[in-house]
C-alpha cells in the first residue's frame, strides 16, 4: 500500500535552510545541514554518481539508503525544481543535472502557467501541476503503482502535506547546529505525535534522525 | 571551576511551555513536556521525597542525577519563582514546598521591589535581586564556593544568559512532541554550536537529550 513520506533535514532549531536565492538556491546553510547526508556512500554514489566512492556507511548511510528505496513518484514545490528563480526560462530543466536522482514521474506544483513534462535519461519524467495538492498527490500515487510517494520539499510543500494530514511517515535529519532563521518546519504542526509514532536515533555524526509514522487506524 | 550550567525540558519544536497562568502554573503542556525527567527514581526520589520509590533508572534518571550533581547556588527568574503570580503577596515563599530541591542559595531576578531573603529548612536561601546578569551572577559564583551555578529557568532567563555568552553547559532534554505554541528556547542563538560541543543521546522514553559544553579556550 502506498505510503506518503517526507525526508528533510533540518537543524536543531528547526529550520530547513532559508529562501533559495540565485547565490544559494537551496538557501544558506545548506551544505552545514546536509553535510552528514553528503558524506554518505549513497549519497556519493546515487547523487553525485561517483561509482564506487568511499564514504559513510553508518546510521547516516541507511537513512540516505531508505530515502530512494520503494519511491514510485515525487512531488515537489516549484522553488525546489528552480522555478521561482527561472522564472521566464521555458527552456529551465531544473538544478537536477542530465540524470536526476529520482528514476520515477515528477509532479511539479506550481501556480505559473503549466508547462509541457520534461523527459530525462534516467526514468525521470517533469509533470507541472497547478491543482490542489490534494489532487496532485492522487494523480501521484496513482503514477507509484503502488510504490511510495515522496513530497521532495522544499519545507513549505512538505508542511502544507503535514498540515493537511496526508503524510504518512516523516523522517527529519536534524543537525546539531543552530541557524537562528529560515524557513521553520514545525510552526503549526502541534499534535502530529498524536497521530504518528515517533522514534529517534542518534547517528555517529551527531545527527538526530526523527521519524514520525502513522499509527494504523483502528477501525 | 564553577561553570555556569542550564538544563531545561523542551519539546520537539524548541517550546519550554507557555508563560505561568494560575490554573497552569508552569505553562500549558508541562507535564507532557516533562513526563520522562518525572517518571525517572531520581525524581520522585530527590524531588517528590519519596524514599526508596521506583521510577526509571535508564538515561533519562543519568540526566536527572546529573541535574543535581556539584550545584552550589541557583539563579531563576521572577516567573520561576511565582513572583508574577504573587506580585502582592509579601508572604509568598515560592511554589517549592517547605524543602525546596536547591539546598543551596537561590537568587531570584525581579524588577520589582527588593524582599527580605527566605531561609528554609533545608538549606535553601532565596535572595531577590534586581542588578544586571552579570552582577548576580558573580554574586551567585562567589556564593558557589567552587561549585557550579545553575540558571534553572524559565526559558526567558535562561535565553538571557545563554546570548550574554554566560552559559558554560546547556542540557535540554527534547520530548518527542510537538506543541505549536509557547516560549520557544533557541531565537536568536545562532551560533551557540561554534562555541560549544554538542553532544546527543537518546533515552529509553524517547526522549532525546542534547548536551552543548563550551569548548576550553585555546590561550
């Protein structure tokens, strides 16, 4: 059965980066609050695509390792595809490079007007969709086949699947370090530990990993 | 040498509860927020006065026991106290039972007029003073003879001193819930992870505790 998740990582205050700007698109302090996912050996070899390459193998490692297994589609904000800062390039294909690691359908929200999907090399395919997320998200879990559906991000994509309790496992990341500003995650999210079972972990970085899981309904 | 120490309880999104009401003395959500540090033997032992009770004697009771360890004098805010609550009542001696769990000199902030000290029966002295941080916290190191200080809250007083830089160990014990509202404890501490070593850990409750010691300054 399809499961909606979200994988962010954040910092101990609560943050997930700020704005992404031209400089910094996925916002200041990103490499400080990624750098223990960076250092993974799966992120080395799946994102970077250095076959072969050295790198963490630890706690970090198998929660990079869970974030690409079983997703059958993503659906992600339109700052995170780059749109907002391409915003009259038709021909912008993202910041994902000519093999994106996703490998399954796209769903790009957006409120622009929509543009024709974007096939890439690896399985990878852009939809833009202007409708409610709650309509998107059908049209992606109808696309997974039964696999996971990812909401990618950026946070406030991820909070507004929170807020509308369609997320079914939240993982976050969270680097201890204090950033003091930016785009929070949790504003709003009182009592999602009502719903979801909540386990913790410390990785071998100092990274806490938070997983929020929904309990199963008792029907 | 006296290090200056904080440890507080805080929830996932960084709230220490919400400001003291009379119905909800320590904030809404405080005995959520707090259940763990409750539930340890440490607790109802020292705190609660129960001899020889249960209680937990996992990680969770190792903070607690370290909570109480080589304390020699405490500083707390005016709310902390009960003073907010009690601005009118000369008689007022602190919601902290007859054996308050300091046993040491207590310096309470207060912007209001100076009260006589209160001497209880084990040891506990609260002194109320108006000056700078600084100032009574040089008075509470000098009264420490060697021991630590600890600011024991609430969250105002302890931000106080944490962006005054006056803060040699911070311990937060984060409970796996999410508030949504409230006091929050990082604003403003960006910065605190450059200074300090963090260290984490996770207790059987679920309960994730975080430990920032200040680095020793290289002469």
């Amino acid at each position: 059965m399809t499961r909606v998740r979200v994988d962010l990582n954040i910092s101990l205050d609560g943050y997930a980066a700020g704005e992404p700007t031209a400089e910094h698109p996925m916002g200041l302090d990103w490499d400080r609050l990624t750098a223990a996912y960076a250092a993974t050996r799966t992120f080395r070899r799946r994102v970077l695509g250095e076959t072969g390459a050295d790198g963490t193998t630890g706690v970090d490692d198998a929660y990079a390792a869970a974030y690409f297994e079983g997703i059958g589609a993503e659906v992600m904000g339109a700052a995170m595809f780059g749109l907002h800062s391409h915003p009259h390039d038709p021909d912008w294909q993202g910041w994902w490079g000519d093999e994106p690691p996703f490998g399954c359908p796209v769903y790009v929200l957006t409120h622009t007007a929509p543009r024709p999907p974007i096939s890439m090399a690896n399985g990878t395919t852009f939809h833009f969709r202007s409708g409610s997320i709650e309509g998107v998200l059908a049209e992606a879990v109808e696309a997974a086949g039964g696999a996971d559906v990812r909401v990618g991000g950026g946070v406030g994509t991820a909070r507004a699947f929170l807020r509308a309790g369609l997320v079914d496992q939240l993982h976050v990341g969270i680097a201890p370090i204090l950033i003091g500003g930016g785009a929070r995650l949790w504003d709003d999210l009182r009592g999602l530990d009502r719903t979801h079972q909540v386990r913790s972990e410390v990785a071998e970085s100092g990274t806490v990993h938070v997983t929020f899981t929904r309990e199963a309904a008792t029907a």
